[in-house]
C-alpha cells in the first residue's frame, strides 16, 4: 500500500487539534520544562553568588584533581553542571512525546475512536507517522524553547562572574539541535509501542516513562565522577538511541497492524 | 419440533453489493465464524442478526477489511477483503455500536479529519456533510464540542461521519440505539433513501421490529449461518393456522396428530393454532378437521413476528 502524506497529516492535524485542547496534558507537559530550565539557573546563581567559598574548590577538586590552583573553582563548577546537566536535559524530549503519544494511541483506545479510525483508509504506517509527528513536533518546539530561555537564564545569571555568554556552546548546540529530536524519537516510538500493547493511556503512560530512568541514572555517573560527559559521550548516545530509533519505528508499525489492535482492542 | 427453514444458498454474485464465499475467522483455537455465505445487492438493506457474540462484528469487521478471514473470501463492491484493504475502506461506511466521536473536537473538526483521511475534497464533501447534519437536527451545532453533546446527537454525528465520504457500502451496528422516536424514524427513512440510491446497506439490530421494517433479507448467525432468506420467507416458515371449532377444539388434536406432516398443534383461547412448515398444509388441515368431524367457523393463516421466528431459530440450533 503505498505511502499517502495527506492521510498521515490528517492524523498529525487532528491530533495536534486534540493536544490544543487538552489543557490538562498541556499544564502536565509545561512542569518538565520549567524544572529542566529553572534547576540549573539556581545552581549557576549558587555558585555565582558565592564564587570564592572555600567550599566550591574543594567539590571541584574532587571531579578534577588536576585543577589549576588560580583556577576558578565556581567558573569550573558552572561548566561541569552545564555539561552534565545537559544529560537530565535529555529527559524533557523522551518524557514530552511519552505524555503526548500515549494519550494519542491508548487514549483511540479508550474512547472507543480506534474502530472507525481504523475503518479509514489510512495505513499503519501512515498512522504511525501522523501520531509520531504530532508527539515529535511539540516535544522538539519545547526543548528548542525551553532551551532557549535556559541560555538567556544562564547568560543572565552567569554574566557578573563570566563576563560573557556562556550558551549556547557547542556541546549544548549539538545535544539540542541533533541529539534532542532522537531522544524525542525514541521516547515516541517507546510510548507508540508500549501504547499498542495495553489499554489505557495512564498505564502506558507509566510504563514508557520508565525509559527516562537510564538516562537519570547516567547523569547519576556523571554528578558520582564515574562517567565523563562531553562532545563523544552524548555522541555514542545519539549514536546508540539511533539504532533504537528505527528499530522501534519498525516495531511501531509492525504493532500498529489493524488485525492486532482490532481483535485485541477492537 | 423443528421447522424447515430457508437455507443458506450461493446466489449470483453482485456486481456491486457484498459477495462472501466461505468466510471464516478464528482467534487462536477460538472460532468466531465459520463458512458464512451469502450476497447482498445493491440497493438492498440486509439483516445481520443473532445473539451477542454470535460473529456478528466480527463478520462485519471482516467485511470492513479490519479483520483478516482465516478462510474464504469476500468481495465487497468489487473489492477483495482479503488482498484490496485500503480500495474497500475508500466505498465502505462503518457506524461501530460506540460513536467513537473526538469529545474535545468540535463536529465540524470530527467530520474534517474523516474528510481528511478520505482525501476528499472538502469544498465538495461539506455539503452533503451539512445535508445530513441539518437531517439530522445537527445544523448550527457544527461549532460545538462533541463532548457536550447528548447520547442520542453522538449517533447522529457518528451517522453523518458514516455517510461523509459518500460510502457505496454501510455497514451500520445499531443505527437507532439511543435516539428518540422521532430521530429513530429520521435514521429510518435515511437508510431507506440511501438504499434507493442504490447502495448496499447492512444492517446489525437486536431491534427485530426496525429490521422487519428496513430490511427485505436477513441472515441469522450464531457461528454459522443459522437461516437466509426475504424476512417474508422467514415468517412463512413459522406460518400458523387459527382455527375456531364448534364445540370441544381439544378433542381434534389427536386427528390433526395423525397428519402425515405432523403439525404443532396448540389450544389458544378455545382455538387451535395449527404450526405449519408450508402454507400450502392449510388445506389438508382442514380436510383433517372436516374428516374428524369437526364444523369449522373459521381459518385464519397468520404469520408470526420476526422476533418469534428468530427466537425459535436460536432455541432450536441450542437444543
């Protein structure tokens, strides 16, 4: 059968339409956002506001034992929570498509909407696209806000002991802007296909979320020192999460068949 | 005892309408429907009756290319169930028992995504939409939320989604469940004037009253094809006879035992009502009765509701 674009467009519209007006989903999906970009603005203002604590030289020395002595120990505090933090970053374009594709999925479900939904002519694979890109595009447009606002916060805030803007840096540009829509992906193809297995938008809900948890207890390594985040780190993740990525776009459609989720859900 | 019944038989295929040969689904070792033949023609509206969980949805959902048959096939309007999918959902209408309405979406937003998925134009699928929706007492209510609306105006809306593409089969599980009498016979008078454009309507009810007035054949499935044929046929089968007798009725059932077609007999009122497999018994009945002595006052043939005729069915393929 092959491919229609308007028809996984239609999907995308109404979906998108749905999500508009879903104002519960929209408040859940604005927390995440708002921790992600608020949480390392407070961090860089600790250590801005109390740049010579004698403290911060201790922490720091602790992650690099090799730090300069005239080194400052708060500007070497501020990089290192902005590298690692990027990682806990990552968690916001995983968890927004998993809120947003859940309801979608499980929710045709729920409403009993799947039946004449799939009685159209549109395909699995189709479908597969229209609901992905209504649970990719928001998730994306957030991160890119979100991060958006997180650099001016930063720059902000950093700016009386930087004395120049610290984002966007590379690291960041890379993460947001390549790495942050795989992530946002995988979380998709996650909730798409943990959707098609069980009935209720809630459950798939809790059950994609869990994926976010690799991704935490990374940055776990990296705030313990046992990993060591930078430019090639988050690349082998991207590198690895793309692989995911089309296995689970594969699944995805596989899953979505109109016999299995009729005659299971139907 | 049991009554012949119209059997299942191969007509001539359709050239339109729905043609199903064989057809048959099984999930894992259950088997839901087995060997289901029969045909419906354009213009027709045809009954698909039986109990809950008889195969009903699972035959319509075959039929709708949701479902894949384990064995058989069907074509519907031309096109396979087994192999044209996505060209059979493009002539095929589903109204599901549930609306299945988008509550947060406006009527008008419900029926542009249907639209959408169609490809239709919508310059030229909005008016026969608005067409409907103003039949239907949905006019101006275009803009509201579906979530706000009444049970009985989500059936409406579901209907009117049904019909936007301009479907030349329709499939419709219980088109008047949770409608007011008026709205019912609005729904009616729809599916009448759809099948006189000459579109194949089946027709899924546990309203036997609505499917004697709809529809001119019936099939009656429990698994398998229980009885097909004109809903004439099928009350004709139960045809009975009431006979009123000078004197004691009771002392001539012995008489009317002793017919070679053996009859049902039963004492109504003072009256006998004689079961007949054929109508062309009655006279031998009265033969009978005349023979044994009996002055008869009157014979009066009476044909037996749908819902008597379909009951029986079931009993009967129980026992």
């Amino acid at each position: 059968m092959a491919f229609r674009p308007r028809r996984a467009m239609a999907v995308f519209w109404k979906d998108s339409l749905d999500l508009r007006k879903n104002v519960g989903l929209l408040l859940s999906m604005a927390v995440l956002p708002m921790v992600m970009v608020t949480v390392p603005i407070a961090v860089v203002w600790t250590y801005v506001s109390q740049p010579d604590h004698s403290d911060l030289r201790t922490v720091a020395l602790f992650y690099d034992p090799t730090l300069p002595l005239g080194a400052s120990a708060a500007r070497f505090l501020i990089d290192k929570s902005l590298t690692d933090w990027f990682g806990m970053f990552l968690v916001m374009p995983v968890f927004i498509p998993i809120l947003i594709a859940s309801q979608s999925v499980a929710g045709e479900k729920e409403r009993r909407t799947l039946e004449p939904l799939l009685a159209s002519p549109v395909s699995a694979a189709e479908l597969v696209a229209g609901k992905s890109l209504a649970a990719l595009v928001p998730a994306v447009l957030m991160t890119w806000f979100a991060f958006a606002l997180f650099c001016v916060g930063v720059d902000i805030v950093a700016w009386p002991l930087v004395g120049a803007p610290l984002m966007p840096n590379a690291l960041w540009g890379f993460g947001v802007f390549v790495l942050a829509p795989l992530f946002a992906f995988f979380g998709n193809g996650v909730a798409v296909l943990i959707s098609a297995r069980v009935s209720e938008a809630r459950m798939a809900q809790q059950l994609s979320a869990l994926v976010v948890l690799p991704l935490v207890g990374l940055v776990g390594g990296q705030v313990a020192g046992v990993l060591k985040a930078g430019l090639a780190y988050y690349a082998i993740q991207g590198a690895v999460v793309l692989v995911l990525d089309l296995v689970l776009l594969a699944a995805s459609i596989r899953l979505l068949d109109r016999e299995r989720l009729i005659s299971r859900w139907g | 005892m049991r009554r012949p019944l119209p059997t299942p038989r191969a007509e001539a295929p359709a050239e339109g309408g729905i043609r199903v040969r064989g057809l048959a689904k099984r999930f894992g070792a259950r088997t839901a429907v087995e060997d289901l033949t029969f045909d419906v023609r354009p213009g027709e509206v045809f009954g698909l009756l039986g109990p809950n969980g008889a195969g009903k949805t699972t035959t319509v959902r075959m039929l709708t290319g949701l479902l894949r048959p384990s064995d058989g096939d069907a074509h519907v309007w031309g096109h396979s169930v087994t192999h044209d999918g996505e060209s059979l959902r493009k002539v095929v209408g589903l109204l599901t028992e549930q609306p299945g309405l988008y509550d947060r979406l406006t009527a008008r937003e419900n029926l542009r995504f249907f639209m959408k998925l169609h490809e239709l134009d919508e310059a030229t699928a909005w008016p026969r939409a608005r067409h409907y929706l103003e039949r239907f007492g949905l006019g101006g209510r275009e803009d509201d939320a579906c979530g706000s609306f009444s049970k009985g105006m989500r059936q409406k809306l579901a209907i009117v989604r049904t019909l936007v593409h301009d479907p030349r089969v329709i499939f419709l599980d219980e088109p008047t469940s949770g409608l007011d009498p008026e709205s019912a016979r609005t729904v009616r008078d729809a599916v009448a004037e759809l099948a006189s454009e000459g579109r194949t309507i089946v027709l899924c009810s546990h309203n036997l009253a609505e499917v004697e007035r709809l529809c001119e054949r019936v099939a009656v499935v429990r698994r398998r094809l229980l009885a097909l044929g004109p809903v004439r046929e099928l009350r004709r089968a139960g045809q009975a006879l009431d006979v009123r007798v000078e004197g004691d009725a009771e002392a001539f059932r012995p008489a009317l035992a002793r017919l070679p077609f053996a009859p049902n007999v039963l004492l109504e009122g003072g009256r006998l009502r004689v079961m007949l497999a054929d109508e062309a018994q009655a006279p031998d009945v009265v033969a009978c009765l005349v023979g044994a002595g009996a002055r008869v006052h009157s014979v009066v043939p009476s044909q037996r509701p749908l819902e008597e005729v379909y009951l029986d069915l079931l009993k009967d393929e129980g026992a």
